[in-house]
C-alpha cells in the first residue's frame, strides 16, 4: 500500500451534507473542519472500497456524484429513478475533521452532535497518523448502520448557527460531567442507540429510557400508583414548557392535551416493554403509527438533553421530587 504521509490526525465525516459556512472552521482547540485534501481521498477511498456490500457501490456515494430523481408515471404506483452525475472536483464532499492529538475528543463531539437536528459523524472513521503513515480504523457497527439506515439522496446543510451550536453544546458537556453525572449518563445513553437499526421498537423504548434516566426517581416506599407514568406525564411537559422553541405535538400526533399523549405514549411504551399488542385503530389512535412515536422521541430527547446542559440544577430538583 502507498505510504501517505501528514502531520495531522483525520477523522472522515460520512454524512452527505454541505456547509453553508466558511470552511477550514476550527471547531476546537486543534480540531478542524475541512475538505480532504487528494492524498487524503485517495486514501479514503482505498478503504471504503475495501468495506464492500457494508458501504455498498463506492461510485454512486454522494462525495463525488450528484443525485437526481425521477418520478416514473405507474398505473399501479409511483416509481422513483435515481440518476446520478459527476461533479467537478473542487465541489466534491469529502469532509474531515483535522486534528494534532488522539482524537480522544472526538467522542465529546459526537456527543454534543447528537443533539444537532441532523447529527454529524465524527467517530465512525479514523485516520491517525504513526510514524508519518496513515492508519485507517473504524467502528464496523456503526459503519454498517450508518450506511443502512441513511439515505445518501437526500443533503442536509449546515451553517453557522449549527456549528456554534455543536461549539456551545461541547463546552456545556464538558461543564456538567463530573458535577451532574446523572445528566451526562443520560447523554451518553442517547450516544448508544446509534447501534440500533432505524424505527427499531428497541430503539424507541431506548428512547423512553434516556428521559426515564434524566427525569425520574426510583418509586419510593412511601409512593403509591404507577409512579413512572406520574413522573413523565407532569415532568416532560414542565420542562418543554421552558423551551422557547418547545415542541409541537399537532406535527406528529392527532390534537390532544399534552397529558393525554404522554399518557397515551406511556401506554404504548408498557406495552412494548411487556410484549403486548398496540393498536393504533383503538386507544392509541391519537398516535398514529410507530414511525410518528419514533420522530417525535427523538426530536423530545433531544430537546430535553439540550435544556438540561441550561438549566442542571432544575433537571437534577425534578429528577429528584
């Protein structure tokens, strides 16, 4: 194999995305946002190659061609073709993330990118450098459920606001880690659902356990009822309550009070729990299907997760009463 040499670790950014923001953008300290640089993608794409059926056809990834689809008239359903086309080198979307150290950080990235609206991949590939050579690892999982479960047709962009806010949200992990370790547990529990396949039921149920982490107790001698249920019918939507952007519940369920959905999701989460047969034609109605369940959760996690690193010392008084 050709020997590659460079001064600077790398970690490759999978997602098809584009950066509406000046590029190279230094996220940290030493860790730096860019496009590859031709020794680089050639050696991205020798290994890429090298996954096979885990990454799929390396010629249609949409780093070097462009997607265009089409709707093919059908009397008995709509057929969509995809057609792709090269673009010109200086606009390819090889995006890394340059570093000088062992990307021992990269993990806190992926944390805060977690709660980004569209996530960005930082640990999934990693280039470090020894002896002036480029070692490619990589997390097999991951690679396998990222290229799976996303659809490379569709390009998310980001902007400056995103990365100021993946900026704010590292240094607001790093400020509450050792001081409200329930917090960060909660986080990194969101991190460990990326292993999960898509709209998997286990997935959604992971969902419930990452706010059951960061805002209930353990039922109490002295607590009478379902106590679990309590605590998320009245502390989700307090704590939503507070965020200026909050959620809408109409873009994902049929209207109802804030009370009855979270009980109607409680409901639906016992049920997955316990192996038991959901009905969406009868008392779980208002909530559709799994697929809205699914969106909806991660969009609350989210948001839950992100006020949490604002406002810790009301998380922890709420995890506790």
């Amino acid at each position: 194999m050709e020997i590659i040499r460079n001064d600077y670790n790398f970690s490759f950014i999978p997602n098809h995305i584009s950066f509406d923001c000046d590029l190279p953008l230094e996220i940290m300290d030493a860790y730096t946002i860019t496009k590859a640089n031709d020794e680089q993608i050639k050696f991205l794409e020798l290994h890429l190659n090298k996954l096979g059926y885990i990454v799929g056809n390396t010629n249609n990834l949409p780093y070097k061609v462009s997607y265009q689809l089409f709707q093919i008239p059908d009397e008995t359903a709509q057929i969509i073709q995809i057609k792709t086309e090269p673009i010109d080198r200086e606009d390819w979307k090889y995006y890394i993330v340059s570093h000088d150290n062992d990307g021992v950080l990269l993990y806190k990235f992926q944390l805060a990118s977690n709660l980004l609206n569209q996530p960005i991949e930082f640990d999934i590939f990693n280039c470090d450098t020894h002896e002036d050579e480029y070692i490619f690892g990589y997390t097999p999982d991951l690679v396998f459920r990222f290229f799976s479960d996303n659809d490379l047709t569709i390009q998310h962009i980001h902007d400056a606001d995103d990365m100021q806010f993946l900026k704010d949200i590292y240094l607001k992990i790093y400020e509450i880690e050792t001081e409200y370790e329930d917090i960060y547990k909660s986080i990194t529990l969101l991190n460990s659902l990326r292993y999960l396949p898509k709209y998997n039921e286990f997935k959604i149920l992971g969902y419930f356990t990452v706010v059951e982490s960061l805002l209930t107790h353990k039922q109490t001698k002295t607590e009478t009822g379902d106590s679990l249920s309590r605590q998320i019918k009245t502390k989700v939507p307090l704590l939503l309550n507070r965020i200026s952007d909050g959620i809408n519940y109409n873009k994902y369920f049929h209207e109802a009070s804030e009370e009855k959905i979270w009980a109607k999701l409680y409901s639906y989460r016992s049920a997955l729990a316990h192996g038991s047969n959901v009905n969406f034609n009868g008392e779980l109605q208002v909530l559709k299907s799994p697929l809205e369940i699914h969106d909806f959760m991660i969009a609350c996690v989210k948001k839950l997760l992100t006020h949490s690193l604002y406002e810790p010392k009301l998380v922890r008084d709420l995890k506790n009463c």
